[in-house]
C-alpha cells in the first residue's frame, strides 16, 4: 500500500468549479474519481480519499470516501456529486438512500462514492477492508490569481 498525494484546486463557488470540471462522461475512471473530490472539497469534506481497488475489487476499480461533519453535509455533498456529476454527462448507475443523514453511496461503476457521517466512517472503516490498497489523497492548493494578489 502507497500513500500518493496529488494537488486538487479548490474553487470559490460551485459555478467556478462547474466551468472547470472536464467531461465526464467518457472520462477514465480516476480522472473521475479526481473529479468526484474537487466536488467534495468544495464542500470541505473530512478524510477525503481516493483507495485503488483495480485488482482487488471484482465491483469497482476506486473508491472515493470522504466524511462529513453533519448529515445535513453528508446529504449536501452527496446531492452535489450527482447534480454536478450529471451536468458533465455521467448519472450514477445506482444510488443508496441520498436522504440518509450517515452515508450516501454512489455508484458510477468503476468508481464507488461513500460520503459518511463520522461516526459511520469509523464503524465501517473501508480503508481497513482494503488496507492493500493504494490511497491517493488530495492537496488543496491555493489558485494561481489568489496566490499572485491577483
């Protein structure tokens, strides 16, 4: 298991964020699944992670699973990862019970979205299920023309 980091922008608003995500809908599974946690740190989720499962999952090749400090967030993000998901061209091919206050699921078929409360994150800790799996984790960077004073 390697701990990769990679740089994700952080965008001031959704529309922002809309106008810079690519097309999804013929998209490669991780450019996807990068796509899929720009949305979630608009949203400041916690514990965003992206586990590669290629290999060691006969249902998906990533995980994304991000954590939210209430329900209302947990239902907030996982409603914006499809409205926005959807937007770029892609709808999920099953959704669980987006209304639920401690876990949200996803399912984009090579990537599986889990959005948890804290409380479910800890009690089902995917990460250990899969703890041969690579993780890639996202670095907030600041953008260009904030960093320049511009």
């Amino acid at each position: 298991m390697t701990e990769t980091k990679y740089p994700i922008r952080i965008y001031a608003n959704a529309e922002e964020l809309k106008a810079n995500l690519p097309d999804l809908e013929n998209a490669d599974p991780r450019t996807l699944a990068v796509s899929i946690t720009q949305i979630l740190a608009l949203h400041r989720a916690e514990q965003i992670m992206i586990l590669d499962v290629r290999g060691k999952s006969d249902i998906t090749d990533y995980y994304v699973v991000a954590t939210g400090r209430s329900g209302t967030q947990v239902q907030a993000m996982a409603g914006d990862v499809e409205a926005l998901v959807a937007e770029k061209g892609l709808n999920p091919f099953h959704q669980e019970d987006l209304s639920s206050r401690t876990w949200a699921a996803l399912d984009y078929g090579p990537v599986f979205v889990h959005i948890m409360n804290r409380e479910s994150r800890q009690f089902y800790n995917i990460e250990k299920l899969y703890a041969d799996a690579d993780r890639l984790i996202p670095e907030e960077t600041v953008p260009e023309e904030t960093a320049s004073g511009n």
